[in-house]
C-alpha cells in the first residue's frame, strides 16, 4: 500500500516533530560547512505549500558525496545520544541505500520494519547523490548497474516490497519479487555483498569532475538526476516555521522528476506516504 490515512491530529504532531529534527540537522550542517539540499517530496511540499505535502509523513534531503561523508561523521560525533543514525553500514539488515537520523527515545516503524526487526525512531531521510558519467551511454551503464544492485539488496531483505505499479503488472511483479527474495537467500548471497556491488557502480566517478550527480536507487531508474549548476549555490527558502536549503533552481529539478504538472495535487490513488505500524513519539516530541 502506497498510502494510508493518518487522523489528522497525529499527522500534524508527527509534521511537528519532524521540523524540530530539521531545526538541530540545519544547525549542524551550517556549524559545520555542510551543503544539503532538500530534494523528493519535501522539495514539491517547500515549492507549492511551503512545507509538507498535506499528507506526507517523512523528510527528504540530499547531500553529494563529499557532504554525505562529513555529515556522517560530525552527526556521531555532535549528536550521538540525541540521536542516531542507521543505514546499511551500520546495520546489516537495513534494506535501502540512504541514511536514516532518527530521535532516540522515539519509535516509528512500518511492517518492513517489523518484519526485519528493525529498531528506529522518527527520522529524516538523506539520500546521498553521487558523480554520475557525462556521457549517455557511460551514465546508463553506471546507473543500471546500480539500479539493479539495489533493487536485489532490497529484495534479498524484504519479500514483500511496495510495488509502485498497479493491477496486472503488480501481480506479475510481486510473484517476481518473492522469487528473487527467496533465491537470493537461498544461494546464500549478503545484504553486504549486493550492498557494496551497488555502492561501487553509484560511485564509479568519484574522483571524476562530472557534471551532472544523481541518486541511482529510486523505484524507477534515471529519475533523481541534476545539474550541480541547477544545485549550487543553494538558497534558503520556507519550509513550515524554518528556513532549509534549496536547489537554486529548485523547479527543474521538479519537472525533470515529476514532469511539468507537479505543481497540481494528485488524485488520492496517486499519493504516496509511509504511515508506521508502530509510533510513538516517546517524552521527547510528547508535548509539541
């Protein structure tokens, strides 16, 4: 199920609880020199509403390679009791290829989770966006090759994923996805393993100046890809109560992923959420 009804009240108090995150994430990132930028449904959410999608749930961030790293590192050394972070270096068993920064004390889990006996709180998502090939044919390699090594890490984890295409094909695609969760495991290939596969093509060209960057690991290949011209310099602009960084030119960006509409809402059968099967906002956002 890509979405699921909140009642409105815990939606907005989740909302809430998100933007006091962004609050101690911004100021880190300005303590220490790390640009980010907002991207995915927070970047839509920040350009027609200036702030959440109405019924969006999560947070959306992206980072290049090199901010990514040094976030990293400062978040642990900065905040390692107030907060924690979890991605498939730190965890094994965590299925996707982004950082999730989530508030200790706190609880937010859906049935992936669940089932993977996965242990996080309320969080913010960031999305590392790497070099990618100038070149068309050298991108699509790179990219498909990525692509395709993430979405078997995700499988190898999870038998149930969320199918992002309806009726027929989403029957023949789940039937697909089982058959690869339980092949992989029974061939006995690492979460690891396929991690490092999809991590070594989404950073072929690292130590390449390339001009384009891109998040290689989005349900449908190609589609998180900018010009660091369209990035950089970011601006600040409104987000709720707060001020985050922005793409410059933060509407191509948009149309390029969305398609030019995206300033129209979607009709209900088209939204997208991640509502948990277990919440808990704990003493920590109790009041807010």
């Amino acid at each position: 199920m890509l979405y699921k009804e909140y009642e409105p009240e815990v939606l907005k108090k989740l909302q809430r609880a998100e933007v006091e995150i962004l609050k101690d994430f911004d100021e880190l990132c300005q303590k220490h020199g790390i640009d980010y930028f907002v991207c995915g449904g927070t970047a839509i959410g920040g350009v027609r509403h200036q702030g959440f999608i109405p019924w969006d749930d999560d947070i959306d961030l992206g980072m290049t390679r090199e901010h990514y790293e040094h976030f990293l590192e400062v978040a642990e050394q900065e905040y390692g009791e107030k907060y924690k972070i979890v991605n498939a270096d730190t965890n094994p068993d965590f299925p996707v290829t982004l950082t999730k920064w989530y508030r200790t004390g706190t609880v937010f889990r859906n049935e992936e989770m669940i089932n993977l006996d996965l242990h996080i709180g309320i969080a913010i998502d960031i999305f590392c966006f790497d070099n990618v090939a100038d070149e068309l044919p050298k991108f699509r390699r790179q990219a498909m090759r990525a692509w395709t090594w993430g979405k078997l890490m995700v499988l190898r984890q999870v038998g149930n994923p969320t199918i992002y295409v309806d009726g027929w094909k989403a029957k023949i695609t789940l039937l697909v996805a089982k058959l690869a969760h339980w092949g992989l495991k029974v061939l006995h290939f690492s979460p690891q393993f396929l991690y490092k596969k999809a991590m070594k093509a989404a950073m072929q060209y690292k130590d390449v100046h390339t001009k384009r960057v891109a998040y290689l690991f989005d349900p449908t290949p190609y589609t998180s890809v900018i010009d660091k011209r369209d990035i950089y310099p970011t601006v600040r602009r409104k987000f709720e109560t707060i001020e985050l960084n922005f793409p410059c030119h933060v509407e191509k960006y948009l149309e390029r992923r969305y398609g030019s509409n995206y300033m129209e809402l979607p009709p209900e059968d088209k939204r997208h959420n991640h509502a948990p099967e277990e919440l808990d906002f704990g003493r920590e956002f109790a009041d807010i």
